[in-house]
C-alpha cells in the first residue's frame, strides 16, 4: 500500500468548528512517514487544535485529528497546499452544514472538488469505523455527585467498554440542537442500518443562549468553565425543598424536583450567583435530553446509548488545557475524560442509569466530535481507514 494511496482528508464542517481527519499512508513524503507525519500534524496544530492522543495507526498509515474554526476554511486550505496533502486532482470529502457552504473555498484554493456527503449517514458510519479501534467506547463510574462544587466532582472515571450492536444501540447526537438514531444490523445481510426517530431543539445553542442571557457569558468554553464552580442547589428546587429529608417514590431529597424552581422567591433570585444559574442550565439541558433519550431507547429495545455531539467535546480551548494539566492527569482515559463537558456527561450517565434501574448503559467516545469526518472519509474511500492494525484493534 505505501506509496500507492495518496493522503486523503475528511472534513465535517459545522457553524462553528471544522473537525477534520487526515489520512497518511506509509512511506509519505521522507522517509518511513514517521518524521513527516509528526511535522504535518505540528503544523495543523498552529492553525486549529490537534491532539496527538488521537492519533490512530491504520493499516498503511495512520490518521490525523485536527480542529479549526470554519470561519478560517480559506486560511486552512491554504496552508494543506503548503504542506502538500492535497494535490490538485484529489478528492476531499465532506459533511456538515458548512460542506456547501464552503465547497468554493476548497475548489478555489486547492482546485480540489469536495465530495459531499450525507451528515447523518457519515456520523453513523464514522461510529461504525471507529468502534473497531481498541479503547474508543467508554462508560463512567462514580457518577454520583458527592458534593455541590469543583474538585468534590472530579470523582468520575472512564471504563473502557464495548457497544453491543447485535441489540442494536441508540445515538444522541447533541449539538446545537439533538437528535435520536436508531441503529441496528439487518438480519438478512449483516449490514448496519439506521432511522432517525425523534430530536430535541433543546440542546447545547439552547444551553448557550440561556447562560448568556443569564449570565453573559457566551463562549461555550467559559460557559461551561462557569458551571464547574456552580451551585445548583441555589436555584433548583429538590424534593427536600418539597418533602423536606424524608424520601418518597424512592426519590432521594437531594433529587431535582424543578429546574430554576428556586427563582420565583425574589430573596433566592439576588443570592443565585452566575456560576449557579449556568451549572442549573447545564444540567437542566442534559436532564431533558437524557430523558428522551430514555424513552426513545425504551421503544426500541436498545440497550446501548450512545451520547456524542459538540456539546459534550467543547472546542479544545486553552481553558480546557489548562484543566487539564491542572488535576495533574496522567492516564491515557483521564486526560482525555478530563478535556470534556464533565458535568453534562455525568448528568446523563446518571439519569439514564436512574430511569432505566440500570438497565440500559450511557456509552461515550474517545474521538467525539469527529465522526463525520471519519464517516465522510470512510464513505469516500472504503475499507482503507477502516482496518486497524493489531496495535490499535479492538479488545
């Protein structure tokens, strides 16, 4: 294969960040590939956000991640042509609200023609791809929350896992709105299908938008930096509010009874601090998610939930690198769960598990955020990315 297989991109385009994938074969530019992937990934790095733990090595090369912000679609393709990955005549493939949006760019800057694909068949796909590379799924443990603020949440951890597909699993794709696919495997010929079945417009815009009209804040970053250090409490109405410490229907008083249910007293409206209404937004999106996408799993048997979507990945800022280093994370899963919208993925793993009595299992991804490229990259170009080699291969 070396030499033989050009290098191939991937790119899901959305209203705000382009997540890309990059394909390099073997034997690329000098060398063993080895020296010049590393210059290239460096280089992406200067215009977006890599993350070198994300590096997967495929059969004939590996694959590159990178993010940049769509707005510099023009800057970006300029500097793949410096770097000499898209030669004219190549293909580069395509998804996302942006993928015609931003189709003239490609083809101006590069003379290169975007194949464009579908958004919801290239997520699908990009799930089918990457679930075949050891240590992508995941599920968390300690997901109860043991205190109101901070470090008392830093508690969580990241289990590697499997997905159960025979079953058939459910993907909530949360961006800014959400919505619900149901995929399964035909019985007749073993392939992968997929529906759509329902959605939200309740998702991360709207979580955004509440906290800026609340707070001010309005960088998904910060918004959620914010809510780390709040106190839900100060806003939201629990059962002991209600009930007071007793427990009733097995509810447990410290449990959510109304969101914001606190703020019709005027005397708690002047002591909620921003930090608290944010952290109340957050989790009063993700509880309403979670619980549709209960119901949604419920009607099709589905035991696997599979939750992925901007609003869980952020956009790699520098506040979240900061993070990060700061917890002091070594581990492989740790410094990769630590990257995340912690408080939003522990709030559905939670109520999933609630609702369902356990039945059913919150499933996350290692490479959230670039299933569509992956998807659009795989559709575009077959079984080539498709195959880990025996380092990467699943467990």
């Amino acid at each position: 294969m070396a030499g033989k297989v050009p290098v191939m991109c991937g790119v899901d385009i959305g209203g705000t960040l382009a997540k890309t994938v990059v394909y390099i074969p073997d034997g690329w530019g000098r060398g063993d590939g080895g020296g010049a992937t590393n210059e290239i990934q460096a280089a992406l790095g200067r215009q977006g956000w890599t993350e070198e733990d994300l590096r997967v090595e495929v059969e004939g090369g590996c694959l590159v991640f990178f993010k940049f912000v769509s707005s510099a679609a023009l800057a970006t393709t300029k500097l793949i042509e410096k770097l000499g990955l898209l030669p004219k005549g190549s293909q580069l493939h395509v998804t996302g609200g942006g993928a015609f949006k931003y189709k003239h760019v490609f083809e101006d800057a590069l003379g290169v023609a975007p194949c464009v694909h579908d958004e919801m068949e290239s997520l699908v796909r990009g799930l089918t791809v990457l679930r075949n590379f050891k240590h992508e799924c995941f599920s968390l443990k300690n997901i109860l929350f043991q205190g109101a603020t901070g470090a008392d949440r830093e508690s969580i951890q990241a289990v590697w896992t499997d997905l159960d597909v025979e079953k058939g699993f459910l993907i909530v794709n949360i961006g800014s709105g959400v919505s619900f696919v149901h995929c399964t495997k035909n019985r007749k010929n073993g392939k992968e299908t997929f529906e759509r079945i329902g959605g939200s417009s309740l998702g991360g815009s709207t979580f955004l938008g509440l906290t800026a009209l609340l707070t001010g804040v309005d960088r998904f970053d910060d918004a959620i930096d914010l809510a780390a250090n709040g106190d839900s409490a100060a806003v939201d109405m629990l059962v002991k509010d209600i009930y007071g410490d007793k427990q009733v229907y097995n509810l447990k008083p410290t449990t959510l009874a109304s969101s914001f249910g606190k703020m019709v007293s005027k005397r708690a409206r002047k002591k909620a601090a921003p930090e608290d209404l944010a952290l109340s937004t957050l989790i009063m999106c993700s509880m309403n998610v979670a619980a549709l996408a209960h119901l949604h799993a419920k009607s099709k048997n589905a035991k696997h939930v599979v939750f992925t979507g901007s609003f869980l990945t952020g956009n790699g800022s520098n506040s979240i690198r900061q993070e990060t280093n700061k917890f002091g994370l070594n581990s492989h899963s740790e410094r990769h769960l630590h990257r995340r919208n912690r408080i939003a993925m522990r709030t559905l793993a939670y109520a999933l598990a609630f609702w369902t009595k356990g039945e059913k299992q919150a499933i996350f991804l290692k490479h959230d955020g670039f299933l569509g490229a992956v998807g659009s990259l795989s559709l575009g170009v077959g079984d080539i990315i498709g195959q880990p080699n025996s380092s990467s291969s699943r467990l």
